[in-house]
C-alpha cells in the first residue's frame, strides 16, 4: 500500500475574525473554505466547588452542533479538543477558577474538527490566557486510490478509505493529538503526519499574520 | 457562572436617565437599534445583529409520520437554544426560567398564528409529511433577545428550501437539490415581535431595551404582529398594571415597527437572492468584514511537500517491526472461530510452570540470600493476601502437588513479591 | 545577555516564541562584571534556566533600564497585589464583605479596613455600593483581600462612593492608557467636559458630570476610544464638542 506523494496538496482558503461579540473574555470565528465556526472563552472565572481543582484551572469545553441537541460525536470532539487545549494552556496559574471554551458550528463542509481547533486557538489567544505554545489542526484524508488530500471538503470526507485529524504544536511540530477512523498503514499514517506538520506551518504564520494585523493600530 | 451584579449606583442612574427620557446609548424611546441581516451558503440559515445581540436560526426539514389526530398536516418544531456563549449566565442544559419562556413566546407566535401552510408540507396523508425543524442559537446576549430570536426565525423560514418530492403511486422519490430545484415553503404572513420594557410601575416605556435596561426594568410587554396589522400574540410579563391607552399604544407602535421590519426583511432576502442567482459564493465566509484589523483572509494556498514523503520514510524505516498478528479469524473446528492467539499465561500459578518458577526462584535465592532474612517477615505477611486463595488450574495434580502448593504458592508469593519489590 | 529581547521590542509577538540567554563567549577577568538582570512583567515567563517563554500574544515593550513586557489588549481582569480596583459589594456577613470585582473569585473586605472605623464605630456599607480598594493580599493560591485604607491608616480617596454616577466597562488597555502619567486621552476629555472619573484597574470606570446627559456623553466617548488610534479619538471628541454639548 503505497502512498505516492502528491507535491501539490493544497489547503482551502482561510480567514478568521477575533473579538466579534462583546460578552465574551475572547472570541474568534475561523473558516475554512466553507466549514465555519464560532468559538467563545470566558475565563478565568468563578467555578462551582463540585467542579474545582484545587492547583488546576478546570478546563470546560462545550461544542454546540448547528441542528438538534449535542449527541456523542460531540462529545467525543469535546474531549479531543479539551485534552489538545490542556496541554498547551498554562492551568496552574489560575487554580481554583474555570475557563469556559464554547465552540458553535456554522456550517460543516468537511474537517470539522480540524476548524474547531483552530478557532479554539485562536479565541484562546483573544482572551489571553497564558499559553506555553499555539496549536493547529490538520485533516488528512486518504481517498480510494490511495492519494493523501488535506482539508477536504464533505464530499471528498464521504469517499475517503481514512480520515486523520492531528493537533500539531507551534514549537517544533510535534503531535498533540490524533483522532482517526478508517484504514489505513503504518506508513500511510507517517506520510499523513509528515503533510500535517507541513501544513500547519501555513497555519501557523496566519496566526501571526492576523495577530500582527490585529496590533497594527497604534493605541 | 455568576453574571455581574447590577450595582445601586447603576440602578439608580438608569432610572433617573429614563425619567429626563435619555437612554444609554443615545437612542430615542422608541428607537430600535441597528439591525444587521445576513445568510449562510445553505438555505435556512440566517444571522440577526440587533446592535450586540447576535442570533442565528437554521431551519431544516425531514420526512417523518404525521400525528395521529392531524394525518393532512406537516410538523412544526420550534427551538431556542440559549447557548453559554452569549452570557456567562446561561449553562448548558439546564432549562432555565427564560429559556422556556422564549420558547414559549416563539411557539406562540409562529405556530399559533398559523404563518405557515402546514397542509402543503403533506406528501402522502397519514403515511409521510415534512417535520420543519428551526434551531435558533442565542450567540451574544445584549439584551431583547426575543425580537431578534423571532426576526431570525421568520427570516430562515423564509429563506428555506425544501427537496422537492415526486409521487408515484405508492413510492415516493426525493430529488436532491441537483437534481430539481428546491421548493420554497408556502408563507401567508411574517410575524414579527416588538418589546417594550415599562419602568417605574408603568409610567414610562422603551422599545428594544438592552440589558441594562432590562436589569432594571419593572415588566415587558410584547406584541407580534404582521404588516397587515394583525396581533398574533401578545404576551405581558412582571406583573405591572396596565392602562387599555397604553396598550393601543404600544399596538400602534408596534404596528409601525414591524411594517420597517419586514421591509428590512424583504430586502435583505431580496439582495441574498440576487447574489445566488448571480452565482457568487455566499454565506459566513463571505459576509466577513474584510476591512477590519481584527479580521484577515488567505487564499487557498499549497503545502510545500518536497521533504516531508522522506522523512515519512525515514521514520518508517527507523521504526520496530510491528507484532506479528494473525490476519483473520482462524477456524480450529467447524463452528469455533479464533480471533488472536492466545498467549501462554505469564501469572506463574499454572502447575506445569512449577518446575521452571522454582528453578529461577532458586537462582534468585542465592543472589539475594542476604535479603531473603528481612524479608521473610514480609513474606509471610505478604502471602496472608489472595495469593493464597488463587484455584489452582489442574485438579488431577492436585492431590500429588497439595503440600508443594501450598508450599509452592507460598514462594510464588515471595516472588511476586520480589518483583514488585524490584519495581 | 537579552540583546535577542531587546531586538524584538515593539514587535508582536505569540505565545510559545522563545528568547534564549546568550553567555558571553569570553568572560574578561581585568573588568568587574555586572550582573545583567531583567524584569518581566506580564505576558513572560522564565523556563527552566536560560529561557524565556512568551505566553500572551500582544506587543513587546521595554521600559528603561530593564524592564520588559507584553502588552495585549485584554478584557479579563487578574486581581494582583496593590491594584486598586472598584468593586461591588455582594454580601454583607458579620464582619466580612465579599466584594465582586470581576475576577475568579469574590474578595473579601473587613469592615475594619475604613478610615476610622472601630468594633463601635462601623462604616455605612450596603449591599450594591461600590467601593474603591486596594488589594492588600492577591496571589493565585489565596482569597483575595481588599482594604479601603492605605498603609498609614488614611482614606487615601478610597471608600464607598458612587451617588449620582454611571459605572460602565471598557478593556484594561485604556485604563492602562488612562492611568499613564501624561495621559492623552485623559487630557482630551478634561479639555472636553469637566467630570469625575474613576478608574479600577479591574476594567470599571465610574463617571459623574454636571448633568445626566454629559454623564452618558462621557461614557459612550469612553467605551468607543478604546479601539481608536489618536488622531481618530481626537476627531471623534472634536464632534462631540460641537455636536452634544
């Protein structure tokens, strides 16, 4: 089962907005092609005493599906991305205080998860909560004739032999988490991770394009 | 998580501001703020901006079994979501006195005013008709979120398109929207409500009320009402008395809002139709302010591949050989199937394995005769745990080897021990 | 040492950016050596011996002669050691009050913390007043506790306050503009309208003028300066002096 390495994998357009609505800490939206999410972050607030670590911020995250009411595919991308989000905040500097992490799809066309992890980054930057390093996601899909495509739309997700999502560090690209369905081989998965760790570097200096653009005003 | 507590300071400013008639943000009584509609790529979705309060609706439609006492009729399902992201004082599933109210109010005034033809949504009577689903999502909460919940309903229902249906006899075929056009659902009028927030036991009103003001107000009124001028609901909350003038005119009002509202509505459904037609991208994506410095776009771009196919290999290579696994069920007898080998036992209380446990524990023995002494206190100690209880696997052995297990199982004791201990 | 720091200053920066301690390749033995050291204010972290890790995104600035942190333009308040702040009183138990002042967990104020109060003798306090203190204990494993009095025991202008006044919110970068010592937008809106303001550092702002329109006129210009650049605040307070008042 080779995979034969395609030299141009390319990924959709994206934009992102920060600070859009006014109630919470931080907010950011993040499209990718036509996938789009929302993503909200109050924190460091007040925590129920049933919820509190006594060294640790308690990490709440909270995925809100478009139609009906969350179900377990939420649930189990909640954990994804809260695990991603723990390792990369720093909780022990508010202990005893909860960050909320609200993420509410607007519209999924493919690498669900891959855009909720992105806005999480980025609305976690908006309310500057303090972080040891930035995290990205990446989707790589393998379709039938065994061609690796990152980003994919649904349509190429529905026709897809795999689909891998990985959450890479902005320090030196390692992996944070990985979450996959499907079939695939051992060398197809590190063909899969070495594109990932490529891509997100394109997604990492858009974080610091938007970043810097958003600092450009003087104050 | 607590919301902010309104102070006495604030409370009192606010009233004193209402009665020389001067709101906070500059506006006039009956002023509503600036309202903001646009749409997603797919139909039925819409957003509503009512200065800083943020909602979006979805519709969406299924084929299901009618209800039994109205087999002609298709299904209505109204849903508010107050979702945690609009105000750190909303929590996740809990039902909480203003969500069922809005839900409530919301039910009222679009299935109870009967603004949509439930009859056309019936594809074969008695056997399948369209369940029209609207999710409305509370995303930033500064105030009214009524009126904007309402706005943004009756919009994406407006909006919506749903799969058109062809009937054969008894199958009943639904074409995708590439296949036939979608068909738009059949509207008689848009309902649309309008608050008004009374202070100071009734004397003075304002429309549209943010919310502060709504902290501090004393009750609420709210009409619905269509540009025809009929009221759909009317709905008045808090307990404050009112006077027959101050509710026709509150009526007359709200009569002269909703005919701006609706054309708000007509025209911004009117220019998202244009832009479809004129077969340009729409939605989220689109409607994002471009000219902002909190917002930037790329476009699609290319990942530069030339190493990483190498280094894929390298890591590859480098790595250990996986297990060997057996490749499918294997059939040892008609009937039986295998998944997995089975590992031989590595607990070391299997009888054949005696012979070899004591000679390796002998070995050990000696190398560790110095320890042996101290611990031997621990081990009797020890060996008072289950170890003792194990059952031993092979009854036929059991008479010949009962003295050398309780003996044996004594050292196997120790020696589980020691390997804890070496742990 | 930190030349790689002083490089970037003015620049922004992400967290997980990393500046390395440089040791000089040659150590003079003729020269006295003084230790370099660095102040770092928010938004820096040490890692580990030789590191510093930058955990908020935001610009780098530098203060003369060492110090250096990175602003960003934050909304949630951090209770931290000497800050005064402007909170509300929630709860009025015995002889603690639990003051709100936006932070993770509610501080707590001792009746005896005011200017002339005894066990006989205790200050007019009701719960939904506001009140200008001082965080005299706030670190993150502990309650955080406010005091009303300075270290000699006077009020110092803190204490109950806010008859006939509107409090509002904006972002703790312009209370940070604010409190600066030639503060531009401060001096702006003194030659505007004769007001009181005060500021907490905790993002609250209380103003009271003349009149209850000028009140509102005050706040408004206030939380809508807070995303312009000078020239742009200057205009829009040109336009309120001919326009409003």
């Amino acid at each position: 089962m080779e995979v034969c390495a395609r030299t141009n994998v390319t990924l959709r357009e994206f934009g992102c907005e920060q600070t859009l609505l006014s109630r919470p800490d931080g907010s950011a939206s993040f499209v990718q092609g036509d996938t789009s999410v929302m993503a909200a972050v109050y924190g460091p607030a007040e925590v129920k005493v049933s919820k509190e670590i006594y060294d640790r911020a308690t990490l709440e995250v909270l995925i809100q599906p478009k139609v009906g009411l969350p179900s377990v595919r939420e649930r189990s991308q909640e954990q994804c991305v809260r695990e991603t989000c723990e390792a990369s905040l720093l909780l022990t500097l508010h202990p005893r205080s909860s960050l909320t992490l609200i993420l509410q799809l607007i519209h999924d066309d493919g690498s669900r998860l891959s855009c909720f992890l992105n806005a999480a980054c980025m609305a976690l930057m908006d309310a500057g909560l303090p972080m040891n390093c930035l995290f990205c996601g990446v989707t790589c899909a393998i379709n039938a004739d065994s061609e690796i495509i990152t980003d994919p739309t649904a349509a190429q997700e529905k026709e897809s032999r795999a689909l891998m999502t990985f959450a890479i560090d902005s320090k030196e690209q390692r992996v944070m988490m990985s979450y996959t369905t499907g079939s695939f081989s051992v060398h197809e998965l590190q063909q899969c991770i070495a594109v990932s760790q490529k891509a997100s570097e394109n997604i990492f200096q858009f974080y610091r394009d938007s970043v810097r653009r958003r600092y450009s005003k003087n104050l | 998580m607590k919301d902010t507590p309104l102070s006495n300071c604030e409370r009192d400013f606010l009233l004193k501001a209402i009665e020389e008639k001067k709101r906070l943000d500059g506006r006039q009584t009956y002023d509503y703020r600036k309202m903001k509609i646009t749409f997603g790529t797919d139909y039925g979705c819409c957003f509503v901006d009512l200065g800083r309060t943020r909602v979006m609706a979805q519709v969406s439609g299924e084929l299901v079994a009618p209800k039994e006492n109205r087999p002609n009729e298709g299904i209505m399902f109204f849903n508010i979501e107050l979702s945690p992201m609009a105000s750190p004082a909303f929590e996740q599933g809990r039902q909480s006195e203003l969500s069922v109210k809005l839900n409530r109010q919301l039910e009222r005034c679009l299935r109870n005013s009967k603004c949509i033809d439930t009859e056309s949504l019936c594809v074969v009577s008695g056997v399948k008709v369209w369940q029209i689903r609207v999710d409305v999502h509370m995303l930033n909460h500064d105030g009214n979120l009524m009126d904007a919940a309402s706005i943004a309903a009756i919009t994406a229902l407006c909006h919506f398109k749903r799969p058109d249906v062809g009937i054969q006899g008894d199958e009943v075929t639904v074409y995708s929207p590439e296949e036939r056009d979608p068909i738009p659902l059949s509207i008689y009028h848009m309902p649309i409500s309008v608050s008004f927030s009374f202070f100071q036991q009734g004397t003075y009103l304002l429309v549209d009320p943010c919310e502060r003001e709504e902290r501090v107000m004393d009750g609420l009124l709210m009409i619905a009402m269509n540009k025809h001028r009929e009221i759909c609901s009317i709905q008045s909350s808090g307990g404050i008395m009112l006077l027959k003038e101050q509710v026709m005119r509150c009526s007359k009002i709200a009569s002269v809002k909703v005919s701006e509202i609706t054309e708000l509505i007509s025209k911004a459904l009117e220019n998202d139709k244009r832009a479809r037609k004129a077969g340009g991208r729409c939605g989220f994506a689109e409607s994002m302010p471009q000219e902002r410095i909190t917002a930037l776009k790329t476009d699609e771009t290319s990942v530069e591949m030339t190493d990483a196919s190498e280094t894929a290999n390298d890591i590859v290579q480098k790595a250990e050989v996986p297990l060997q696994t057996v490749p499918s069920p294997v059939v040892p007898a008609p009937g039986v199937g295998q998944v997995g080998e089975g590992l031989q036992n590595t607990w070391g209380l299997e009888e054949e394995e005696d012979g070899d446990e004591e000679e390796e524990e002998q070995q050990m023995e000696e190398e560790q005769d110095e320890k042996e002494d101290s611990r031997e206190g621990d081990v009797v100690e020890i060996s008072d745990s289950e170890e003792e209880e194990v059952v031993i696997l092979h009854p036929e052995t059991q008479d010949k080897t009962s003295k050398k297990a309780a003996s044996s199982s004594n050292q196997k004791g120790a020696e589980t021990s020691k390997q804890r201990k070496k742990n | 040492m930190f030349s790689g720091l002083r490089e970037k200053v003015g620049q922004v920066l992400v967290p997980g950016d990393e500046f390395c301690l440089e040791i000089p390749e040659t150590l003079s033995l003729s020269e006295p050596m003084k230790p370099e050291k660095v102040l770092l204010g928010p938004g820096l972290k040490r890692k580990g011996d030789r590191k510093l890790l930058v955990v908020k995104s935001g610009v780098l600035r530098h203060k003369q002669p060492h110090v250096f942190w990175v602003e960003n333009q934050q909304r949630r308040y951090v209770p931290a050691r000497g800050e005064t702040v402007i909170g509300i009183i929630t709860v009025k138990s015995g002889d603690v009050f639990k003051v709100d002042v936006g932070g993770s967990e509610q501080a707590s104020l001792s009746y005896l913390a005011f200017e002339g109060a005894t066990k006989r003798n205790r200050p007019n306090v009701q719960v939904g007043d506001l009140v200008f203190a001082q965080f005299s204990v706030a670190n993150q494993h502990m309650e955080p506790e406010l005091v009303c009095v300075d270290s000699a025991g006077r009020a110092n202008g803190m204490g109950v306050f806010g008859a006939g006044g509107l409090l509002f919110s904006v972002s703790l970068g312009l209370i940070r503009r604010l409190l600066r010592p030639r503060s531009d937008v401060l001096s702006d809106l003194q030659k505007l309208l004769p007001c009181e303001l005060v500021v907490g550092m905790n993002g609250r702002l209380w103003a009271r003028a003349s009149s209850v329109q000028q009140t509102l006129v005050v706040s408004n210009l206030l939380q809508s300066c807070d995303t312009m650049s000078p020239p742009q605040r200057q205009q829009l307070f040109r336009r309120a002096a001919q326009g409003a008042l």
